[in-house]
C-alpha cells in the first residue's frame, strides 16, 4: 500500500506525538520527529522501538516489519528537517499563541500543497489558523490517548479549512486502521461534546442528594449498560483533567445551560481530591483498588401490603406481571384500599408531582421507573417522596427484591436516575446533529468508539423512544424550571413526528 503521504513530521514527541507517529509509520510514511526538549524527539524514537519490539513478541507483527518500520523513523535536529513533508503533525503544549507561531514557522519551511495538522483537543482550529499565509492547508486531527487504541480520529475543518485536505487527512486514517470523523470547528468537537451529558447531569443528581455516588454508578451501569458509572469514570480521568473541560466547553458556548458545570467538581479539585491517581476522589483508592460502599440490605419485611399501580403508570400492563411475578397481592379497585402500597412511574416527574396532581396519598406511596422493560435491566430503582413512611419505603423495596433482582430506593427526582442522564445525553447529541456539528453516523461511531457507551446517544434515544425522551425532558423542565432541559429542535421534531433520532431531512 502506498501510503498517502510519503514524510511526515511530528512535532511534540510525548504521549500523544510518539503515538501518531507510531500509527504514522504503521500507515507506511516515513517519519521525522522533532521536540523542542533536547532528546526528547530520540527518547520517543527509542520508546517506538520498544514497543513494536513488544508487538512482535506478541505475534502482531513479524521481525522484518518491526526493521521495515524501525528504519522509517527519523530524529530531526532541527524544525528545517521537516522541510521534505508532505503533512506535518502537531501535538506540542497547548498554547494558541505557541501552536500559532510554530505553524507559521513550518507553513515558511514546507511546500504550499503540504497539509498542517493540529492535535488540538481545546482550542480553535480556525483561531490557531488565523494568521497563516494558506489557513486552508491547516486542519485539525484529534486523536484520543492512548493513541494505538483508541481507534477514532476526529479531523476538523476550520472556517478555511479546504476540503481536499479533510478528505486527505480521513483518507491517511484509513491507512492504519483507525476510524474517521468529521466535525466542524467548534468546542469539545465531537467527544468532548457528546461527553458532556453524563458527569454533569450525575453531578447534578448528587447535588439534589438523590443517592450516593456508588448508588448512582451502580443505577447507570446495571440499567443502561455503562461501562463505568459516571463517578467512577470522572475518578479515573482525574478532575484536574475533566472539570476545566467542562468548564472551557460551557465558558466557549457562552454559557449555555446544558453544558453548566457543578460546584461539587469545582471545590474537589480546589482540594485535590481528584481521583484514582492521588488516593482519593469519588471513592478512596487503597492499592489502586476502588473502596466501594456495600449495597445496603434488603429490608426483612414480615407481611407485604398489597399494592395499587396509578392507571397513569408507564408500561403499567408490564407493572402488573412483574407484580404477579413477585407475588403480590394486586388491587384492582378504581382507588387504592387504606391498606395498599401506591405505585407510579414517572417519565421525567416526581413522584411528589404524581402524588399531588392524581390525589393519592403521598406517605403510601411510591416511583418505579419503568423507562426501560424490567427484563432490560439488571436493576430495579424506586424512588420514594418526602412523605413516604419508612414501612412503606421498606415493603416496596423487600417486594422488588423477592426475585433476588438488584433494587436501589432512591430519593425523589424529576426523572430518577436512569431517564435524566439519558435523556441529557440524547438531547446534547440531538442538538450536535441540529448544529450540524457533525453527521447523526460520526456521532454515533465517534461516541462509541471515544467514550466507549454501550451504543450512540441517538441510538440510546430510539431505543426509549424519542417521544419519550421529549416527555422526560418536558417533564423535568417542568419539575424543575431549567433552560438546560429543554428540547432540541432536532429532537422535539423527531420526538413529536415519531421518526428515528437519525432521520436525516430531505
Ligand atoms: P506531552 O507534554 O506529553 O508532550 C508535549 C511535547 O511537546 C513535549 O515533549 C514538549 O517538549 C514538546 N513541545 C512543547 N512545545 C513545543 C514546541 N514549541 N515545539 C516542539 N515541541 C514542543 O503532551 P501530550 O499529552 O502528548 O499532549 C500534546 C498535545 O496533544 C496537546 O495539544 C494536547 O491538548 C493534545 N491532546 C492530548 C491528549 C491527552 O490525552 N494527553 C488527547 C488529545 C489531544
């Protein structure tokens, strides 16, 4: 395969230069690294033996590849080396004014067809342009750490950016076998933007003291799939490296409301409970091995009362097989007897809101969130109200459990747990595809790939429904009167039409 560009040069040889140049060379380029540090450029030359060194013990590659790759490598003395490159690689310090000047300086060094490529994660690719000779030579090329396997490269076109260069750059990606996505230039891109929902509406349900940390982790993976619950997740990126994200993508959106951040991260990091890597964060670390709180017993409930489901319930026919399942004495009566334990199920309500509005007693009377089918799920989650009476609280949650199915009681909320991160995290991606960020594909690809969620947000969004996830956020809206939950057009229309979160308008 010829590779399409013949040289290329990396300037910033650290973690994530000595990574592109890596996958530079694996795409059959030749490669020149360059690092301002003394040594620097022949350290990560070194390290790149190392591993392929490594790659081969394991099998992936053979003794002739590892030459046939080592003898590509090239330490340059100086910037004037990169001259002959066809696309020259930055990942230097993160620094508009440094990144401006060190292009300047190679765009005076390489011929004028040569493609100039930014590793940027945080900064404009258009403002980093500005003041080059040829803006529409220079593109930005994310790349996720580690860079070997995270196999998903965003490339983004500046205000000049032209378009044969995003073909060029999506086209190399291919070479060595990493995905491309394509984004307009804007904050977060694509994966720092998608991301944004899950850390900050978590944080959110903390600050209302809905349930613990653990609670909530436990609640995202076992309902939705997660990978990582959101505490465990902002644990292991370290809040020195996650909360000026948040801050910079809100800051940068002029503060928009569904991108706020949360003082909770704000005051952790001032006080260098960051995560994992020091010891301590949302959990404490001993031996790198998260200290995880145990689930709290089921109640030992002696007589279970019978239950009364509210006619409003979502999936209320489901409710009451499940009840029948569990053995419950079910009420079928048009009122709940003075005896029953009263079920709802919210989207996007509180059961506080539920109890008022259908007039049923509130200290009997109880949230199951029904948003995905109980056989989904590997959870159960009630909520219960500020009138609820404990004998209650315990029937409910010894009822729920009688299958030996996990069951978290937690406090009320607009939307529990599950419903709010989903749904904020469907209706930032809704709006992406509404700002044509990027394509509803690339979204999809680029979020599973770079974030690592068990589907894309817009999947996640039709496989609730986009109606429903319009009724959660009117809901919460509702509940709570923030701007942050109000619909995206793009979902409200698909929402209220009843088409797929992907549907793409003519
Ligand atoms: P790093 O600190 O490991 O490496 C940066 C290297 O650049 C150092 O070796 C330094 O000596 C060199 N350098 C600094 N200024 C230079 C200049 N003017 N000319 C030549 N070399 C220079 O940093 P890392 O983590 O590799 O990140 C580099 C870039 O990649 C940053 O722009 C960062 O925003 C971006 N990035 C980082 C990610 C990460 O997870 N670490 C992910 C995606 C992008």
């Amino acid at each position: 395969m010829q590779p399409l560009f013949k040289t290329v040069g990396i300037v910033g040889t650290g973690a994530m230069g000595r990574g592109i140049a890596q996958m530079a060379a694996q795409a059959g380029s030749d490669v020149i690294l360059f690092d301002v540090q003394p040594g620097a450029a022949e350290t990560a030359r070194l390290a790149l033996r190392e591993t392929w060194n490594k790659l081969s013990l394991k099998g992936k590659l053979t003794a002739e590849q590892v030459t046939d790759l080592e003898a590509r490598l090239q330490v340059a003395g100086s910037i004037q080396a990169l001259a002959p490159c066809q696309l020259v690689i930055e990942a230097i310090v993160e620094k508009l004014d440094v990144k401006q000047r060190l292009f300047g300086e190679l765009e005076g060094l390489v011929a004028a067809s040569a493609v100039l490529a930014t590793n940027t994660s945080s900064l404009s690719v258009t403002a980093i342009a500005a003041g080059l000779q040829r803006p529409e030579q220079l593109v930005g090329y994310h790349f996720f750490n580690p860079v070997p396997l995270m196999k998903v490269v965003e490339v983004i076109a500046g205000l000049k950016t032209s378009a044969l260069v995003c073909q060029q750059m999506t086209d190399f990606t291919r070479q060595f076998g990493h995905t491309p996505v394509s984004a307009q230039d804007t904050p977060g891109f694509i994966v720092n933007h998608a991301g944004r929902g899950y850390g900050t509406e978590a944080l959110r349900v903390i600050g209302e003291r809905v349930a613990d940390f653990a609670t909530i982790d436990r609640i995202l993976k076992d309902q939705m799939g997660f990978r990582l619950g959101p505490f465990e997740l902002m644990d292991l990126t370290a809040l020195d490296v996650s909360h000026p994200v948040m801050e910079a993508i809100y800051r940068q959106y002029f503060d928009e409301p569904r991108y706020r951040p949360s003082v909770i991260t704000a005051q952790r990091l001032a006080g260098g409970v960051v995560g994992k890597k020091v010891g301590e964060g949302f959990y404490v670390y001993t031996d790198g091995v998260a200290q995880v709180p145990a689930e709290p017993a089921v109640p030992v409930v002696a007589e279970l009362p019978p239950v009364w489901v509210s006619p409003k319930a979502a999936r209320r026919t489901e409710i009451f097989q499940l009840l029948k399942e569990l053995g419950a004495q079910i009420e079928t009566a048009g009122a709940p007897s003075e005896a029953a334990l009263i079920l709802v199920a919210p989207l996007g309500l509180d059961v506080t809101t539920l109890a008022a509005v259908e007039r049923l007693d509130p200290t009997r009377t109880m949230g199951l969130d029904m948003m995905l089918e109980d056989s989904a799920t590997k959870r159960r989650v009630l909520a219960t109200n500020p009138a609820t009476r404990i004998d209650m609280r315990d029937a409910a949650h010894a009822l729920f459990a009688r299958d030996g199915k996990a069951v978290s009681v937690v406090r009320d909320s607009g939307g529990f747990v599950t419903q709010r991160v989903v749904a904020t995290i469907v209706n930032i991606a809704a709006d992406m595809c509404q700002q044509g960020i990027c394509s509803p594909d690339d979204l999809e690809l680029a979020v599973t790939l770079g974030l690592g969620y068990p589907m894309g947000p817009l999947a996640m969004g039709d496989r609730i429904g986009p109606t429903n996830v319009l009724e959660i956020l009117f809901n919460m809206q509702t509940v709570y009167g923030d701007p942050r939950y109000r619909p995206s057009p793009w979902l409200r229309r698909r929402g209220a039409l009843g088409l797929s979160l992907k549907h793409t308008e003519a």
